[in-house]
C-alpha cells in the first residue's frame, strides 16, 4: 500500500475512492443517460401544459402549428440522441448504425489504414498498409529436445548408447554367409531429440529417461471415445485414462527447427521461420496493392451512399 504524502491522499486515499467509484461507476453512468431521458421528456410535457393552458384561456389555437414543429423538433432530436447514445462505436456520425455523415471515408469495399484507403484483407488477415498478414496466436517458447532413448539390447552411457553386436559385419562366401561382431554406438541426439524435452518434466536431467517412458506410453494410447466415459472401461479396451490425458496434457510435444513446441489449435499451422506463433493456411502474407486518398466525406448509407470528392 502507498504511503500517503499529502494531506489529500491521507483523507481521500485513492485504494478507499477507487474502490468506490469502480463500484459506483457503472450506475452513474447509466443514471447520467437516463436522467438526460427524464429531462428531455419533462421539458416536452411542460410545453404542451403551458400550451394547452394558453389554449383554455384564450381559446384561440393559432399557435398549435408552432407549438407542434417546436414539440416534432424535441422528440426528433430526442430520437437521435437516443440512436447515437446506442450506435455502435466507429468514425463518423451514425444514428442507430446507420452513418450520417463521416469525414475522410474510403469506399465500402476499403479500409482506411495510415490516412490511405485500401483494399480490405481476406478473412483470417489483417492489414498493416499495403500488405495483409496473417492473423497469428501465440503458444510460447520453444524448449530444449530431450535425449533419444536407447534401443533394446544398448546400454545408456549419458550422450551414447553402446552394446555389442555378435554378428555386426556379414558376408557371403562359398561356404555360406559368414559374420563376426562388434561394438554398436549410437548417438543419443542421431535423430535430433525427442519432444517433449526435460522442461516439460521440471527439468531433472537423471529422470528425464524415466518420464519420457511414461509420457510415451501414455501418448501412444488411442483416445477414447465420449461413450467409454469410466477408466475401468478405457484400461479394459487400452484407451487414455484420466491419469493418462493428464500426463500427455499441455506438453510440448511438436519438434520444429530442433526444438519443442506445443501443438498448434485445430485448423493451424506453425508460422514458418517463427513455430511459437500459428496462423491457419500457409500463406503469411500478401500485397493488397496501393493505397488511394479517402474521400472528403461519406453521406448516408448502403444504397443511398454518396461521397463528396
């Protein structure tokens, strides 16, 4: 908590105010709007009183055609506060949606972007100028590639794997096939790694081998099906069980550029040069020509749209 310097911030803390004003804020602004309402609609009673009030007293109704313009000009000015107070946000002046008039406004088939008019982008993009990217979603960092695991019969000796084989080289002779043995090697990292890597495991080195058999072995089960809802039934039939989604969940499972990334969502790619971002398709981006200058203004709408210059 900040200490209070001022006279003012020791009476008027700001954690008390804001709290209370956070609080308060949205019924004030919805009783500022609908006080606006209450006033409008009280002014329009008060003039039709005095003018029928005139009316009895005189008996003569010659200013009815004037106090029905002035009453006509109230509510319609009341009628369009009340549309721009509900028109969606955006440039110009709009009245329930519909624009009014805008000032430096592009064609209805342009969008404006740095003062230039241009072609609006393909669904999934988004314009910078003269060129539409792709939109993209994040799903973090990469992480380092685990250490491949030995094959049968190797023994792990930290970055290699060694064994022997008794028949390692083989040839043939006149009298048959003939072999002889030898040590087999094989580098931990031959194939680039494995994902997911040790981060994924809290980052023990020592218990990487160990927990990479495990999530392996839980990732290499089918999924079951909504049906097979009980682990009972999925341990019976060799599907996912609870503890099984849970191992395999939220890992960087995907090797891309020799490192480990979280699968990208249903529909998407890996950005090529950039894996920790995803875009769908496999085009990154496209040139939407050049920009032209807007209009001086936009009137009207849809089909009764008219631009000046």
């Amino acid at each position: 908590m900040e200490v209070p310097t001022t006279v003012q911030d020791f009476l008027f803390p700001k954690e008390l105010w804001m709290t209370i004003y956070n609080f308060l804020g949205p019924a004030l602004s919805t009783g500022y709007t609908m006080g606006s309402y209450l006033i409008v609609t009280y002014l329009v009673f008060v003039f039709c009183r005095e003018w029928y009030r005139s009316y009895q007293v005189t008996g003569n109704a010659a200013m009815f055609p004037w106090g029905f313009a002035v009453l006509a000009l109230i509510l319609f000015i009341f009628i369009l506060f009340c549309g721009w107070m509900f028109a969606p946000p955006g440039g110009g002046f709009k009245i329930f949606g519909y624009n009014i008039v805008e000032l430096s406004a592009c064609d209805g088939s342009k969008e404006k972007d740095a003062g230039l008019c241009y072609e609006k982008c393909e669904a999934d993009f988004h314009g910078v100028g003269p060129v539409c990217w792709a939109n993209t979603f994040g799903i973090g960092a990469g992480t380092p590639v685990g250490l491949e695991p030995c094959k049968p019969g190797l023994t792990n000796i930290g970055l290699m794997c060694v064994g022997w084989d008794g028949c390692l080289h083989k040839w043939h002779t006149i009298f048959g096939d003939a072999c002889i043995g030898g040590p087999v090697f094989q580098g931990r990292l031959d194939n680039g790694g494995v994902c997911p890597g040790p981060s994924d495991f809290g980052g023990d080195l020592g218990a990487f081998d160990g927990n990479y058999q495990r999530f392996k072995s839980s990732a290499d089960k089918p999924d079951p099906t909504p049906q097979e809802s009980t682990d009972p039934v999925r341990s019976q039939l060799g599907k996912k069980t609870s503890s099984d989604m849970n191992a395999v969940k939220d890992k960087h499972t995907e090797r891309v550029d020799g490192m480990c990334y979280k699968t990208c969502p249903p529909g998407m790619n890996h950005v090529p040069g950039m894996p920790y971002l995803c875009m769908k398709g496999d085009k990154l981006s496209y040139g939407r020509g050049a920009g032209t200058p807007p209009h001086l203004a936009k009137f009207l709408d849809r089909a009764q749209v008219w631009y000046f210059l």
